[in-house]
C-alpha cells in the first residue's frame, strides 16, 4: 500500500503526508480499494469514537465537541460500508472490520489511545485486543454494546432467538427504509408516552442510516447478532468503562454488559436508569460527563 492518507478528490502526489495528517477530515485507504471517511479534530490524548449500526460517524456530534473542547484529539470514522467510506461487496466480518480499525491507528501513527464502541463499535474494541494485542491502546469504552455474545445457543440460553435476527433480515430486504423507520423509534425509546427527540433529530438518524449499502446492513447485523466475544474479553487488560441503560429494548442489558462488566477485571460499569439504547443522545450530557471523568482518570 502507498502512501495512505489521502483527501477527497485529491491525488496522493500532490500532498506529502504531513499535510494530510493536519487534514480534519480525509480518507485514508485499509484495503485494496477501501477508503474510509475520517474525522480528526483537536489536540491531546487521541480518543476514537466507533458508531453503531447501522448509523455513521456523524452519531457522536454531541460527544465530538464536548471532548474537543476539554482538550481530547477526536477520531471519528464511518465503517466500511456506511457513511461516506467505501461500499464493497464483502468484509463485513469483524476481523477485516477490525483490521480496518488498525490501519487507522497505525497510519495516524497513534498512541495512549482510548477506544469507545457504540452497540456494535464494542465488537471491533475486543477484536482489537484479541487480534492486535491492543497495540497502543490504554482504556477502552463500551457503550450499549452488543458484547459479548448476543445469540441464542445451547450455552447461552438467554440470548436472542435465531428467527428474530432472520425476520429483521426479511424486513430489511422487503423495506429497508420502512425497518430502519420503526428501528430508530425503538433504538431512541420513542413512544405515545415517551419523546426524548424531536421528529426531524429522528428522521435526520433514520437518512444517516439509510446512506450505509444494503449489502453491509445485513452483512453487519450478521456478525453482531452472530460473533461470539466471550473467550476474547479476557484479552483486555486496560481500564474499561462500560455503560448501558436498563430501558435497552435492541440489547438488553442482561445478555450484554451485565455479563461484560463480570468478565473484564479492570472495569467501571454505570448502569442509566430508564435510558434506551441509543442514550448518546437521550442521555448526552450524563454520558459526556461520564466519558471525560474516565478520560481523566
């Protein structure tokens, strides 16, 4: 691979490095033809903000700033597949999910990171330490994350049923936007009663969801529902702060970080009373809050 940060629309050879690296937003390219969309804002300890599905980096607004603003070096990039970032056919799986990971933190030359995960972001923070030895990474967050093993299986009875990840797949090929409609109501804790966002906040989520390819929307929901973290999640030896809400109707905080937060020894685990899954918004300024005292721990 040759030099691998790159700007849009502009060839490798008319910037040298040092001038893509002071870029706030460029490209830098993981693969044989994927490029990922990057943000990079600020100065200090880097901290890099992983969105969840099937959403993109544009989900951390509230936090970027926030953590911009008391003196942190902001990372946010889209996934393979959503966003601004390329759409290819396949590697949607988390090991190329997390090498992808990787090639930022190393080509961004990146040290004393953090790495916070959103829902499934929190796949890629363990795959990370599994697969790369946590290689310059010194804490790590796991919010509403879907670790360590979402599906229903002989020895994890509690887990989700099989058919529910196949009927959500059916109703995705059938009306995606239709699925990611109703998916946002639930995701945010939206009901008669119930409105923590406002109709366009919602719909602004639900387009930034339907920007992600087809194909990486299922392929993704398969290896959340799917992959199994729980041999991996004694791999990380750094702190961890894990936060989950206990109103989460799309990961239950039973059958994630309730289990996490006993098989991570060095964790914080704060538990948001009431808060749905999608508490980056619902519960910002708390998490904020939350997320700098961590930092500066």
């Amino acid at each position: 691979m040759e030099n691998n940060l790159i700007s849009p629309g502009i060839s490798l050879k008319d910037f040298d490095y040092e001038v893509n690296k002071s870029n706030s937003d460029k490209y830098i390219e993981t693969a044989k033809n994927v490029k990922l969309y990057v943000r990079d804002y600020g100065k200090g300890k880097p901290v890099i903000l992983i969105h969840g599905w099937p959403l993109s980096n544009e989900m951390w607004e509230y936090q970027t700033e926030f953590l911009v603003q008391n003196n942190y070096r902001v990372i946010a990039y889209d996934r393979r597949g959503f966003g601004k970032s390329s759409q290819p056919w396949d590697g949607y799986d988390y090991d190329t999910l997390t090498d992808d990971l990787s090639e930022i933190i190393e080509q961004l030359q990146l040290e004393d990171v953090t790495l916070v995960g959103f829902s499934m972001g929190g796949g890629e923070v363990v795959r990370y330490f599994s697969r790369h030895q946590g290689k310059g990474v010194t804490k790590a967050a796991l919010i509403s994350s879907i670790i360590p093993f979402l599906a229903k299986t002989e020895d994890n009875p509690e887990g989700r049923p099989k058919e529910k990840g196949e009927s959500s797949a059916a109703a995705i090929r059938e009306d995606r936007i239709g699925f990611l409609d109703n998916f946002g109501k639930i995701f945010f804790g939206v009901n008669i009663i119930n409105k923590p966002l406002s109709t366009p906040l919602l719909e602004y989520y639900r387009n930034l969801c339907s920007v992600a390819s087809p194909r990486a929307t299922l392929q993704c929901a398969e290896s959340l529902n799917n992959t199994d973290f729980r041999d991996e999640l004694h791999t990380i030896k750094v702190p961890t702060l894990i936060i989950h809400g206990t109103d989460d109707k799309n990961v239950p905080i039973e059958i994630s970080s309730e289990k996490t937060a006993k098989a991570i020894e060095n964790n914080t685990f704060i538990v948001y009373e009431g808060a749905p899954h999608g508490l980056f918004y619902t519960e910002k300024d708390k998490l904020n809050k939350d997320l700098l005292e961590f930092l500066n721990s």
